[in-house]
C-alpha cells in the first residue's frame, strides 16, 4: 500500500497511521453457512419418515398373535355378580380401562369406563348395590387372533369401540385396545428417528 505525504497530513491520513496496516484493507471474514447441517437434517427427517411408514404398513399386515407374543398380560375378569363398585376398584387397581365379563369360561360382555359413565353415573344408579351384568355391554364383539393389526384397527375405528376381547375357538387369550395397537405400530420407530437425528446432530460443524 502507497500512501503519499500529502494523504498522510490530512485527519484520514493520521487516522489511518494510527490503525494497523494490515487493517486497513483487510475486511472481516463472511460469516460461515452452516448449510451442510441443515441439509443433512432435512435428509435425515425425509429418511426417517420413510422408515417409519414402511415399517409401520409391514407390521400393520402381521396377526394379532405376533402383538400378543408369549408375554401376554392376563386377562382381567369378574363374575357378573360383582358389584360395580368392586369392578370399578379392580380396574383402579390394574391400571386398566376395561374388564371382561366372565361365566363359567364364558364372555358375557364387557364394563369399560365410559359404561361406568355412561350407564352408571350419568343415570344416578347405585354403584354399590347394583350388579356389573345389569350395566356392562354384552355379548362384546370378538376377533381371532389371526386377524392383522390393521384389520383390528379398522374394527374399533369403525365400530368406535376401544377394546377388543380376542378369542380363539370359543376360547378367551387376550384383550387389545385402540392405544395397544397404536403403541404397537410405533413402539421401534421412535428409537430409529431419534438415531438418525442423533447422527445429523453430531456432525453439525463446531
């Protein structure tokens, strides 16, 4: 850089002996885009929506039996002599929205919280005095276990139904309901999707 006497007396010359020279006709560097990360974000969401609907149409043609595996809860029944009070307590206790209604190994309905609602509650009967049978639903309608998850979904869709007895040759193996098949469908996908946001985020430029 040539700077002559004449620029040097003027106030710009003074101030420019006054700075650096290497400041003078160096700018400040441009900011750095950290495009490459949010790209990489974008792709990683893409990927992970697609894993997600193809795993979750595999697993929707796969029977109900492979849900209910081996490690089956047991099934949560009363007598339907058993007061309504008593079920209620039981349903409290098991952490559970319905009970299945059982006589001499046969289903005779179902008592579900909205019958407990529904048919207790709101028309004032007493729930200490009056017997499961007189407000439960009965003769609940029943699906085998070789029926596939989106069978079983379209079911309680349609029906608007929350639970479904399963049973197999007249006999009773389990109970599912409308959030059992829904945490089904996406009980390994969110451990997939938080993987692939992981990997995005750890390659984000520092």
């Amino acid at each position: 850089m040539n700077i002559s006497f004449r620029t040097l007396a003027t106030p710009m010359g003074l101030a420019l002996l006054s700075r650096p020279v290497w400041a003078v006709d160096v700018e400040p560097p441009a900011p750095v885009l950290e495009w490459s990360f949010y790209v990489l974000l974008i792709f990683a969401a893409i990927v992970a929506a697609f894993v997600f609907f193809k795993t979750s149409n595999k697993r929707k043609r796969e029977p109900l039996s492979s849900m209910l595996g081996d490690s089956r809860r047991p099934v949560t029944t009363v007598h339907p002599d058993t007061t309504v009070t008593e079920s209620v307590r039981k349903m409290h206790s098991e952490n559970i929205g319905a009970l299945l209604i059982m006589e001499d190994d046969n289903l005779t309905g179902i008592f579900t919280e909205r019958d407990a609602l529904t048919n207790v509650l709101a028309a004032g009967i007493d729930p200490n005095s009056t017997k499961v049978s007189a407000v439960m639903t009965e003769n609940p309608f029943c699906i085998d276990p070789s029926t596939t998850i989106e069978e079983a979904m379209s079911i309680v869709t349609h029906r608007k139904i929350r639970h479904l007895p399963v049973a197999h040759n007249g006999k009773l193996v389990g109970i599912v309901s409308s959030g059992d098949l829904t945490h089904w469908l996406v009980q390994d996908r969110e451990g997939e999707i938080r993987d692939l946001i992981d990997i995005a985020a750890h390659t984000r430029p520092r």
